[in-house]
C-alpha cells in the first residue's frame, strides 16, 4: 500500500475541552478519507478549529516512521534578545552614572579639603564658578548633592542591567526611579545652565557642561529603555512607557523641574547678582602705606632684582599685594620695579594698566623674573632663588 502522509497542525493538545477534541477529530477523520461522502464533514469543521497556544502536537498519518523536519522544531523566542537589549541599556546607563559620580567626588573633595581645582579649559574662571555662591543649595557643597545623585544612578543601573535576578515587576520599578531621578538631575542642569549664561555671564565650567550633557544623556537613555520581552527594538515608546503612560511620564517630569525650580530659586533668592555688585564698587586709587622696615636683606634683594629687570605687578587694593610690600619694607621698596595695573582706581569699565595687559597678568601680585612668572605672594627664598641672588651670608 502506498505511503500515505499527511501532516496537519490543527493543534490537538490534551488540555482541551472534550467539544474541541470532537470537532479535530472529525477534522481527521475527513482529511483521511478526502473524496468520500466524509469529507463535508471536513469542510464544516474547518472553520471552527480548535487549538491550544500551551501545547500544540502535529498529526502525521504515515506507513513508514514519523520524519522529523523543520515543522517540529521549536520555534526560538526573541525573549534572549530581549534580555540582552534591556542589560545593555541599563549598563550604558550605570556606565554613565559611575563616570558623573567620579566627577563629583573629586570637585566634592577638593571643595571640603581645599585644593585648586584642575580645569583644562578656561582655567581661571572654572574655579572662580566652582567656588561662587551658586555652587552651595542650602549650604550644602551642590557637587556632594551630584554626587548623591549619580551614584543612585550608577547603582539602579547595576540593578537593572542583573536582568533575570529581578522579576518584571522590579525592573519596571527600577526604571520608573530612574525616571525620577534623571528628571530631577536633568532639570536641575537646565536651571544651572541658564545661572551660568545670565548669572555668571561671561564665566565658563567644563565640569558644569559636562554634568548637564550627562544628565541629559541619562534621561533620554532611561527613556529609551525597554523592559524584559517588551517587543522588537525600536518599540519601546509603546511598551513599558507606552501611550497609555505618556500623561504619566509626562507628569512626572513636569513634577520634577517645577519642584527644581522653586528648591534652587529659593536657595539663590538672596544672592545679589555679580554684574549689580561690581557696578557699586568704586574704589579710589589709595596706596596702602608701607609700615614696615627693611632689613640689610631684603634691600640687597631689591637692589639685585632692580639690575635684572624683575617687576612686580599688583593692585593698590590687592592685601596679597600689601603683605608681599610689607615683606620688604618701606626702604627696599623704592628699588622695586612695581607696576600699579589700576592707576586710575577700580570701577565699573575701568581696565588694567596696558603693561598689565601686555605681561597677561591674571592675578596679584605677579613677578616677573628672568622671564620666569611666579603668581601670588612670594617666600623671600622663591625670590631670591628665581633672581639667582645670592645673600653675603651664601657667599661665606
């Protein structure tokens, strides 16, 4: 007798109900014996299959042993691929987080134990930033609250790239405090962004644009994280932040950048603005008296670094200024090439001297020795060691 196969995937499964059962059966039945008075049955039935997604089993009718082929192989999941999408979001994530907490910790340490703070790009001004008034929410150093901030980040990314340690449920929470968080810190660096334009104009921090662009970057990453088995790639705005949850997510960050707002407006609420303070100072051009004496040292000092050219730059109303001048006393002084950069006294518009200006004096007092510059009040052994002065007591 010929071989007879037939396959059909009409779904019989163990789990179903006896009507089901029935009605496959019949299907069967009809399918074997096509062109029979039997096989309107078939076409009665056909219609109203019965199948079970749990348990599926394929009928094979044969003489000859069952063949397995493609048909009865499993059918691979995306569910891997999933897991692995939602891991490498949220690792990108805690990546970031570790980098934004590094940063804080270091301006955190260097603000509670002093230190300058290394700015590789606008350096004077990055401190001057670091060390206003803005940089403290309620007397609090604000990098130690970036701090706190990024390293909840860092530490819920941890949590949500374990993957298959936390049920769905958890995931979703880690992700909805995500949302939260990065909301906060993103608002927070649109405010600061806005102080540093408008507040500190003129002023610039490669460390406060690089925690905004962190921010930033972190909520547009929590926003585009998709929960486990939530769908093919690039449909994550209709999963687990899906349509249904826009007004939800929306509200949150709403939420979040009005409380933002009012927290930092009120802890800046008493600071004057630094363009107003600079337009009340008017200082005349009043040079400290020098009280002090000089010694045999100190003159013989000053009368070398007046035969090598060395000039000290400073400000009538710089102390540093004052005390290095008191160092030397009334009589070494007049041998000291001093260049006043405010001759006209200190206001609103007024600009350093031109020589200032050309020797790009930033900061008092300067000295300027055999072309070496030294910045800030000098020891009488830096000095004398840059002038390559030598005391009569050296030269017994």
């Amino acid at each position: 007798m010929a071989t007879l196969h037939a396959r059909y995937n009409y779904g019989l499964s163990t789990s179903l109900s006896p009507l089901c059962a029935t009605r496959q059966f019949s299907c069967i039945l009809s399918s074997l014996f096509a062109g029979s008075s039997a096989a309107p049955l078939r076409n009665n039935f056909t219609a109203k299959r019965c199948s079970s997604q749990k348990q599926n089993r394929v009928i094979s009718c044969s003489s000859q042993p069952e063949d397995k082929t493609e048909d009865n192989a499993e059918v691979p999941t995306s569910e891997g691929t999933e897991t692995r999408g939602f891991q490498i979001d949220f690792g990108v994530i805690a990546g970031l987080g570790i980098v934004g907490f590094s940063e804080t910790v270091y301006l955190t340490y260097m603000k509670l134990f002093g230190g300058p703070v290394s700015c590789p790009i606008g350096a004077g001004n990055c401190e001057d930033v670091l060390n206003s008034d803005y940089s403290f929410v309620f007397g609090v150093p604000l990098s130690a609250v970036g701090m706190l901030a990024y390293g909840s980040v860092a530490i819920l990314g941890v949590l949500g790239a374990s993957g298959n340690s936390f049920r769905i449920a958890n995931v979703d929470m880690v992700r909805w405090l995500l949302l939260g968080t990065t909301s906060v810190m993103a608002s927070a660096s649109v405010y600061f962004m806005y102080i540093l334009s408008t507040k500190l104009e003129g002023e610039s921090c490669v460390y406060c644009v690089t925690s905004a662009v962190l921010s930033t970057s972190l909520l547009l990453l929590t926003l585009r994280v998709r929960g486990p088995f939530s769908g093919k790639l690039g449909t994550w705005i209709t999963n687990k932040f899906g349509f249904q949850e826009i007004k939800q997510v929306a509200g949150l960050q709403l939420a979040a950048a009005v409380a933002v707002f009012l927290t930092l407006s009120s802890s800046y609420a008493g600071i004057t603005p630094a363009a107003t303070r600079s337009d009340e100072i008017d200082l005349p051009p009043v040079e400290p008296q020098i009280t002090t004496s000089s010694s045999p040292m100190t003159i013989s000092l000053a009368k070398h670094l007046q035969s090598i050219g060395a000039k000290m730059y400073g400000a009538f109303w710089c102390s540093h200024c004052y005390e290095q001048k008191q160092m030397f006393g009334r009589e070494a002084m007049k041998y000291i090439d001093y260049v006043e950069c405010y001759p006209d006294g200190y206001r609103r518009g007024i600009k350093m001297a031109e020589a200032c200006e050309s020797a790009k004096v930033d900061g008092f007092p300067t000295w300027i020795i055999k072309g070496e510059v030294l910045s800030g009040e000098q020891e009488y052994s830096e000095i004398a060691r840059a002038s390559g002065f030598e005391s009569p007591k050296t030269n017994k």
